[in-house]
C-alpha cells in the first residue's frame, strides 16, 4: 500500500514537472503613438495683402547712350511706365544718362529684366523692399476714426441749441479735425503712390576718347561785333526809356531855363 501511494506521488510530481516546462505566452506591449506635426515640412504662412514698396537699381554699360536711352523709353511704353527724372552728364572720360523711373508694380520685375538686357555690361543690380503694411493699416484707421469723430461733432453742431461759445467751440474742433483729416489723406494718398508704382532708378553710361575739358569759352570776333552791337541798342533804348519816364522834370527844366536866359536878357539891356 506504501508503495502504491509513493508510485501514485512520484507519477503525480513528474506531470507536474513536465507542464512546469512549458514557455509561458508572451504579452505584446504597443506603445502609445503620439501625433506630432512637422513643422519643418509645412507650409510657411502666407499672409495676403501686403503692402510692399519695390526700389531697383540698374547700372549699365552701352556703346550708345543715346541710341539705349531711345529704347528705353520704348520699354517704358511697352510697360506704361514713365521717366520721373533724367540728368546727362559728360566728362572727360565718359557720357552718361540716369533715369528715374515709375513703373506698375505688377511690371516691376518684367522692366527690370529687360533694362538688364540693354547694356553689353550689367555693373550693379539691386532690388529692395519695404514692407509698410503697418503703417498703411494705421494711417487707414485712424484716418476712419478721425472721420467718424467729425461726423459727431457735425451732429451735434446741427442739433445745438446753447450758447454761441458752444457753437464756436463745436466749430473749431471740426475745423482742426479736418485739416488732421487732410494730412492722413495725405500720407495715405502717398503711400498708395508709392506702393502702386514701383521705382526703378537707371544708370548707363559709355566710355570716350579722353579730352581735357577747355578751361574757358573763346568767343569769336564776329561774336564780339554782334554782341558790342546789342549792347549799344540797349544804351539807347535805356536813355530813351528814362527821357520819356522824366518827361516832366525835362519840361519844367526847359522852361525854367528859357526863364532865366529872358531875365538876363532883359537885365542886360536896362544897363
């Protein structure tokens, strides 16, 4: 019997044992993802609507300042643009020509690109900007405030019934409203010239034979003449001009001496 129940144990331990080595389950784990954007990769932010103004510089080297000149303002007719300023300059060493010029801004880039290609030698090229969005928006604004403010005070103008110094006083502040009013539209009026047209400011020059500048004009002998001639008509007309101006002092002259001849005539004869 003892041995029956120790063989019963050790069949028991051995099951035992050998379910013991079987590998337990494995757990799988996910971990939590977390969304992050990419900020590297999106898109910058695009804000519309502003008011920018574009200045570009241009200098160029030509054979012909007068021949490129002439097909500039054929560019600035192809772009309806136009020549706000123009100086020629001529050296000793060298001829040239700078242009200030207002083009459309839509156009800007377009005429930059063609200036470019009117030289044999593109020296300097810049473009600027400047962003005046800001100050475009607070000129705008204050310039509507200013206007509802005058509005109130016109309301109030035409519904008061007290005392004149009231009136008066309603009055002067509408009149210096309205000149703060008029600067605004002012700068506001500027800042859309500016911001609708673009500047563009061109130099193109050409190189010459060297020559000493002469120190002074000679003026030729039959220039002298003619030159002596006006002046000796001017004389006259002068003399002239200043008789017919004394005309009364010349008379009373004239008649004071035939006076004093007659008194002395006369004087002489009683002797």
């Amino acid at each position: 019997m003892k041995i029956y129940l120790m063989f019963s144990l050790l069949i028991m331990l051995s099951t035992c044992a050998g379910g013991s080595s079987s590998e337990p389950a494995e757990v799988a784990y996910e971990p939590t993802a977390t969304k992050i954007t990419d900020f590297q990769d999106s898109e910058p932010l695009q804000i519309d609507n502003r008011k920018m103004i574009w200045t570009g510089s241009v200098e160029l080297k030509v054979q012909s300042v007068d021949e490129t000149t002439a097909r500039i303002n054929a560019l600035c007719k192809k772009y309806n643009a136009f020549v706000s300023n123009m100086n020629l300059n001529n050296t000793s060493y060298e001829l040239s020509n700078n242009l200030t010029i207002r083009v459309n801004s839509e156009h800007f880039t377009s005429l930059m690109e063609d200036l470019k290609g009117q030289g044999e030698f593109v020296k300097n090229v810049s473009v600027s900007s400047d962003d005046v969005t800001e100050q475009y928006i607070d000129v705008t604004s204050r310039l509507k405030t200013k206007k509802e403010v005058r509005e109130r005070y016109i309301d109030i103008l035409k519904n008061k019934t007290g005392k004149i110094s009231e009136v008066l006083e309603a009055e002067e502040a509408i009149r210096k409203i309205t000149e703060e009013i008029e600067a605004k539209e002012g700068q506001l009026r500027y800042l859309k010239d500016k911001i609708k047209y673009s500047t563009i400011n061109l130099r193109i020059y050409e190189k010459v034979t060297f020559r000493d500048e002469p120190d002074s004009y000679e003026k030729s002998f039959g220039s002298k003449v003619l030159q002596a001639l006006e002046n000796g008509w001017g004389i006259i007309t002068t003399l002239v001009l200043v008789l017919i101006n004394i005309w009364p002092l010349v008379l009373i002259g004239g008649i004071f001496i035939w006076r004093w001849k007659w008194l002395r005539n006369k004087l002489s004869r009683k002797k």
